[in-house]
C-alpha cells in the first residue's frame, strides 16, 4: 500500500494554480518586445510557431512536472507490504533431475522434456515459501547442484546452470537417488522426500536403484518418481557438449515405468505420468501438497522509499526543459 511519510507537502502544490493565475493578471510574465522586420513598402516577416509553441508548451509542461515530483519526493512516499518470516522448520525437497541427452526429446507441448522439467519446477518452488529445495544432476553421472536451501534466487540460478550431455548418456538413477538421500539424511524436517523427473530406466552406475530407496526408507525419506514423456518415435535434436556435434533425428521413447512404480511404492511414494506440461504441473503439484507441513510465521513489514526515484525524476525533467529553452528555443537568462 502506497503511503506518504509527510503529506503536508502537498500544499506546496498550490503554488501551481497560484502562479497561473498571477501570470493571466500579468504578473511573473517575462516581458517581451515585439519587432517588426520588413522591406520598404514590402511585406512583413511573418513566423510560423506552430512548433515552437509545442516546444514552449512542453517545456512549461516539464517544470510543473518536475516541481510535482520534487513535492512528492518531500512527501516521502513509501509502500509498506508484509512478509512472512517463518519460525518453524518446513519439509524438504531434493529433486533429481534427469539431464541425458534423451531429456532434449521434443514431445512436451513443443518444447523438450528438459525444458519442461525445469519450467515446472521453477513454478513450483517460486510458489512454495518455507519449504528447502535442493537439486541432483543426474546422467552417467550425478552431482549435487544445490543443497537443500530457502534461497530461491540461488536455486533457480544453478537449475538453470544445468544443460544436457554435460553428465554423461545414460541413467544412473540409483547414484542420483542415492546422493540426493545422502543430502536429506541429516535434515531435521519434520518432512523429507525425492521427486525423481526421468525419462529412462536405470543404464548405469554402481548402485541399484532399490537400493536407494532402501536407504531412503531408513532416513524416513519418500521418493516420488514421474515419467516425463510421450510413447513412440519423437523428434530430437541434441548438441554435444563436448565435441559440439548435432544431432538430430527420432528417438524410440518405449521405457519400462514398472522399475520407477517399485521405487516410490518401496518408500510410500506415488508414481506419476507426465506426458505434457499440465500432467507434469499437476504431478509436482500433488506431491508438495502431500508432503506439506503446517509451519507457523510471524509477519514482518518491509518499508520501501522512493525519494530518490522522485528526485531523479525531477532532475530529468529540469533538464530536458533547460535543453529545449535554451538549445531548441534558443531563450536567453541573461
């Protein structure tokens, strides 16, 4: 809500309908000297100030405006709007994202299934306050992208970071699974789960998947698992990271979803299909809804001043008014 510190600054505003009317009774009326140029029985110079009359009316225009903001800037604006400052622990979400070359698969209402993953998941956690979202790469490979934070900013910055192939092709679930149960199992949250985004079966790694899940269930961790994906020959262009090479072409998308039920359902998780955007959103949706925790909060009010952007404002005006009196209109102080 807009409010003003010092509102008895808007009086000054009454110097505007002052001045004008003094300046229709001649007064503060700079005082001009017509003359008359013309040739000896000739006609007489005539000037056309169609335009600088719009330049001289624009320049009026810019001092009042200029002088308004000075007065709203003396008024202090300010907004005051409210945040809450939680006081109790939220659940904690490690997502374990997929990012095989697969993932560049074109079949999510246009766009890959990498592009998708991650729209959703920016949604998701820019909607969530009070809950800590961490992020696991996972391919051949898996690495920790972020730890379990509140930062928003931090998180959507390093998702973000994250391009396919850079991990390596094929599906290491169970190492992805595993790390991501390594990061959760000293959380203290009174909730703790994994959303596995994947489009693949468990092709690589040295550890198993239900194992993973296994270890999950000792630290008190659900796993959800979703499916990202159409069936069948779908478009696919991919960019080596490494070597720079294209590739593009159709990729059979025919997985087993059974290995990815038995995982969630291991540690009393769901499995869900996310053939489009609105099944992934619904999905993700469904799972922090089911995971959320009660928390309790304090409301914190945040002051926000615009003196400085009133008095900048008024200095632009000051000066394109100068700029038009004396470079355009070519007046003089003297």
């Amino acid at each position: 809500m807009l409010n003003f510190m010092n509102p008895f600054a808007f009086l000054f505003l009454l110097f505007i309908p002052v001045v004008y009317a003094l300046r229709k009774i001649g007064l503060f009326v700079k005082p001009a000297f017509p003359i008359i140029l013309s040739d000896w029985q000739g006609t007489s110079f005539k000037w056309n100030g169609k335009f600088f009359k719009l330049l001289a009316f624009l320049k009026s225009f810019l001092v009042v405006a200029g002088y308004i903001f000075v007065v709203f800037a003396f008024a202090e604006p300010v907004i005051h709007h409210e945040e809450r400052v939680y006081t109790s622990r939220g659940n904690d979400v490690m997502f374990v994202l997929d990012v095989s070359p697969s993932m560049a698969a074109k079949d999510m209402d246009g766009g890959t299934r990498f592009e998708a993953a991650k729209r959703v998941i920016h949604y998701l956690v820019s909607q969530n306050s009070g809950s800590s979202f961490g992020l696991v790469g996972m391919s051949s490979e898996a690495i920790l992208a972020v730890p379990p934070t509140t930062d928003k900013s931090t998180f959507i910055e390093r998702m973000n970071a994250l391009s396919i192939g850079t991990l390596g092709e094929g599906s290491a679930i169970g190492t992805g699974l595993s790390m991501a149960v390594y990061h959760l199992s000293t959380s203290k949250a009174p909730s703790k789960c994994i959303i596995l985004l994947t489009d693949g079966e468990n092709n690589a790694g040295s550890v198993h998947p239900e194992t993973a899940a296994e270890l999950a269930v000792e630290y008190g961790i659900t796993i959800y698992a979703v499916g990202i994906g159409t069936r069948g020959n779908v478009p696919l262009e991919y960019t080596n990271p490494v070597t720079g090479k294209v590739s593009s072409g159709f990729l059979d998308s025919m997985f087993d979803t059974k290995p990815l039920q038995k995982i969630a359902l291991i540690t009393g998780g769901r499995y869900f299909n996310g053939s489009n955007i609105n099944e992934l959103s619904g999905a993700l949706n469904s799972i922090t809804n089911h995971e959320r925790v009660v928390q309790s909060y304090q409301l914190k009010t945040i002051d926000d001043y615009f003196f400085d952007e009133m008095i900048i404002l008024a200095a632009l005006c000051f000066a394109l008014a100068w700029i038009i009196s004396c470079i355009l209109l070519k007046e003089s102080f003297e």
